[in-house]
C-alpha cells in the first residue's frame, strides 16, 4: 500500500531541532517508518517554484497536517497572515486530519497566540514541554490514526477476552438487577430467571465460557481486583486550589454502575442547595447548586468512555468556585471541543460497556448527552462549562460566584415562534419605540438583560440556533440601535440601549 503523506508545519527557525526530530524519527520507526511519509522543507530538493507554492502544493497532497505551534507568529508577507496560518487555513478548508500540538511556554506573540485561539476552535491539542515528550505525543497519536482508519487492528479493551478472570468472578445477583432495570427502562428480552450465561452472551460479554473486560467492570464481584486504577478518586478542597488541608477524600471502588451513584452522592451531598417556602405544599422544593443531571451524565461519561488502559483514574475534584471532573481518555478523532455543546454522532470508547448502561437507563440518547449538559447549566443560572482536551479530557461546572458569571432564567425565558413581530417596551421597559425585530432578536434582548456577560456561544444554546446565526442576529441589532458593545470582544459586555 501506498505510505499516508504527512506534512510537518511550523515557524521552520523555531523549531528547527523538533522538525529534523520528527523526519527522522516517523522514517525510521519499525512500525511508522512503514506506514508514513513525511515532508519538511529542509529536505527537499531545489525547485523552480516558490517556497509557498510548494508548501501549498505538499498540504494539498498530504494525509495528515502535523502542526507545532509555539512563541513565534513567524514572518507576516503583504497580507498580513504568516505561512504557517496559511497551511494550516488550507488544510482545514480540505478537511485534511489535523495533528495539534502547542509548546509549553511563558510568553508568545500576540498573532500566534490567536492562532492557537482559532486552531483550538477546530481541533482538539495537545501540549507538550520538550522533543521526547513531542514525539511520544505524536506517537501516540498516529498509532490512534491507523487503529481508526483500521490500517492496524486488535481487539478493543471492553471487546478483549479477560486472561485470568473466569465466570466465577461474575455476581449473578447483579446480571438480575440488572436484567430488573433494563426491563423497565428499554423493554430487555430477558426475565430475572433467565439463564445468566445467554444474557452475557446477548451483551457481547462472554465467548466460549471466557469472559470480556467490559464484563467484568460491569458485573464483576471485585473489578478493581483486575483493574485497579478503574477506582473514581474524588477529593474536595476549601479554596479554589488543589491545597491543604484536604475536608474530604475518598476511592470509590465496585461496578461502573455503583462508581457512578457513589460519585454522584459525594459531589450532591457537599454542594449547596436552595429550600423554597412552604406556601403551597408542606414539602418544601430542594434545588441543588448544580443540576442533578447535567453532574450525574458527567460522572457517566467519565466512567463509560474513558481510557481502562490508561494507569490513571477518573478524578472528580470540588472547589469553592468549580466542579471539575478528569477522564483518562480522547476524544475520537472529527469530533471537537465545540461539537459536544450541540447534538453529534456518538462514538463511544467502550461500546460494549456503554450499551448496557444505556439499556439501564445510565444514559440516554446517543450523542445528545454534553449538549444536555451545558443546556441543563444555562438554564440552572450557571455559566458555560468548559471542556478541556490535553493529556486527559476534563469538564468543568462553574459554581455561582460573581454576578458576572451568572445568567439568571426565570418562568418567563423568552419563547421562540420563528414569527416576525413589533416590539414597543417589551424587555423590561427599555426597548420603546416600534421596532420590527425577530423572536431570536427578542430572546437575545431579554438574555442581554439578564445577563450583560452572556457570550454568542451560551446565546445559541439558549436561544437554540447556530452561534453564526447568533452573530448575525448581534450585528443586526447593534445597526438597529438596540444594542452596543462595551469593551472588548474577549473582556467587555453588551448593553440594551433605552430607546
């Protein structure tokens, strides 16, 4: 077969050591140097053309865009946009597979800087200190590629037989709990008296009386007796840094589903918590500071499509001011950072883990469950949380701290009809006048005035359209008079202006 081309961008007198580094180590690695073809500038032969055109030339051909990204923006031409922003522009319009990796350091240009900001947009990155830590990530990476383009393939480590676990590490006493709710939840083709062995086998949990990873991590009496770092770590702390002393900690051990309710009570039971009146009812409503769902499908996710082959595990950490919970794991590769804030292709790491625990009601519908989350937060009064790609995947749910980080909704959260209307004083008075603006416009009004803080991208989910539809409806208003900008994109605020 043919060798997968692979192109090497950076500022070439930057990082003219890793570049060399990364040659001759994908030509002369046993498995990569059979499977790649690299190309850097410095090594190809004299040509007519000009050195852009055949930089353009090499990305248009190329498999796979490597890019290193670090202090420097490099040399701006004419234009004003370096030839490294340009490769990578081009590789993106071509929907090439694009490699990220962003050097660790105190100080870059201010260009680079939001060229990383636009990159990290589009793809997930990683980080990296020096050029063994580099080419480990690289490694690591491209090893991933050719597993999922299937150009090398071996069993996956839910679908993997177990070498030394037999059927007698297996609790029956959980297959019937288990085979009690995932008849409630999806109508499950099996009673409580069924054979065990045939529900197993149904799963894809067992072969020839041997049984699965995924099987024992599920159904197995002791799991941690076989993966020890499948535990759930969680530790709270008093301020908003990892420090001593330490209130809580505990190892969660057992079954993903009983690591899951144990996380869960530990995040819910040291959180803050609303009590209503009892005007209407003797009981009095409890409203958590975090919605129960939105921490509880992240617990699941953590627990369901992490990395069990990775020597670390799932940690859940609870601050003054945030909630962050750390996944041994990698995003697939195609799905960004950006895609889990609205419905995607779900492409679970542990297929055979993540089916049962959706035939028991741990998760729902398929790839809809980080667009829920961020959704459930809004409309909790929280700020945007945050999903982070590095060494490992982490969420992180924002406490209420400063008004400045909360949208407050209410009973009265702007409806959307797609109807053309005319607004005279609608959003708390301060909008007079007749003005003939859209439903989305007046959803944005409204947000703007609960929230001055409130982003494009927490507007499209709260509005629920596109965030490039958002800004559009942004600009329109602003040229209507309605609105105005003050500060700066990244640091200011929107004001609705008294008319």
């Amino acid at each position: 077969m043919d060798r997968i081309r692979i192109f090497i961008s950076s500022v070439q007198a930057e990082f003219l050591h890793e570049r060399k580094m990364l040659f001759d180590y994908l030509q002369h690695d046993a498995l990569l140097g059979r499977m790649f073809e690299p190309f850097i500038f410095e090594t190809s032969a004299a040509q007519s053309k000009s050195a852009r055109t055949v930089y353009l030339d090499k990305v248009e051909k190329c498999d796979i865009y490597i890019g290193l990204f670090g202090e420097r923006y490099g040399y701006a031409g004419a234009d004003g946009v370096s030839p490294t922003e340009k490769e990578y522009d081009l590789a993106a319009k071509l929907h090439k597979t694009r490699l990220i990796y962003i050097k660790k350091t105190e100080k870059r240009d201010e260009k680079e800087t939001a060229l990383i900001n636009k990159i990290e947009k589009d793809v997930v990155r990683k980080s990296f200190f020096d050029s063994d830590e580099l080419r480990t990530a690289v490694y690591s990476s491209l090893i991933r590629y050719l597993d999922e383009k299937e150009v090398i393939r071996w069993s996956p480590f839910d679908a993997a037989l177990n070498r030394t676990a037999t059927l007698e590490d297996i609790d029956i006493e959980k297959i019937r709990n288990f085979i009690a709710r995932a008849n409630i939840k999806r109508s499950f083709p099996f009673t409580e008296n069924s054979d065990y062995k045939k529900v197993l086998s149904h799963l894809g949990l067992i072969e020839n009386e041997r049984v699965t990873n995924a099987a024992i991590l599920l159904f197995g009496k002791r799991p941690q007796k076989f993966f020890i770092t499948s535990c759930v770590k969680c530790c709270q702390f008093y301020g908003d840094k990892v420090e001593k002393p330490i209130p809580s900690y505990h190892i969660y051990e057992g079954d993903v589903f009983e690591l899951i309710d144990q996380a869960v009570s530990f995040v819910m039971s040291r959180i803050d918590a609303t009590v209503s009146d009892r005007d209407k009812s003797v009981l009095a409503d409890v409203t958590p500071e975090l919605p129960l769902p939105a921490v509880t499908e992240a617990i699941v996710n953590a627990v369901c499509h992490r990395d069990y082959t990775s020597n670390a595990s799932v940690q859940i950490m609870l601050f003054k001011n945030r909630l962050e919970i750390w996944n041994p794991g990698q995003l697939p590769y195609g799905l960004t950072i950006e895609m889990l804030k609205t419905q995607h292709n779900s492409r679970p790491a542990n297929p055979l883990i993540a089916w049962p625990m959706y035939l028991y009601g741990s998760i729902e519908q398929a790839g809809t469950g980080t667009e829920m989350i961020v959704e459930k937060c809004l409309e909790h009064g929280l700020k945007m949380p945050e999903f982070q790609q590095d060494d490992t995947f982490r969420l992180i749910f924002w406490r209420k701290t400063e008004e400045k980080n909360v949208i407050k909704t209410t009973e009265n959260t702007p409806n959307k009809t797609g109807k053309k209307g005319t607004v005279k004083g609608t959003v708390k008075g301060t909008v007079k006048g007749t003005v003939k603006i859209t439903d989305n416009q007046l959803a944005i009004l409204e947000y703007i005035e609960q929230n001055r803080y409130v982003t494009a991208t927490e507007l499209s989910v709260l509005v629920k359209i596109h965030e490039r539809k958002i800004k559009e409806n942004l600009s329109k208003l602003q040229t209507n008079g309605l609105i105005e900008r003050i500060g700066s994109d990244k640091s200011g605020y929107w004001r609705v202006i008294k008319r």
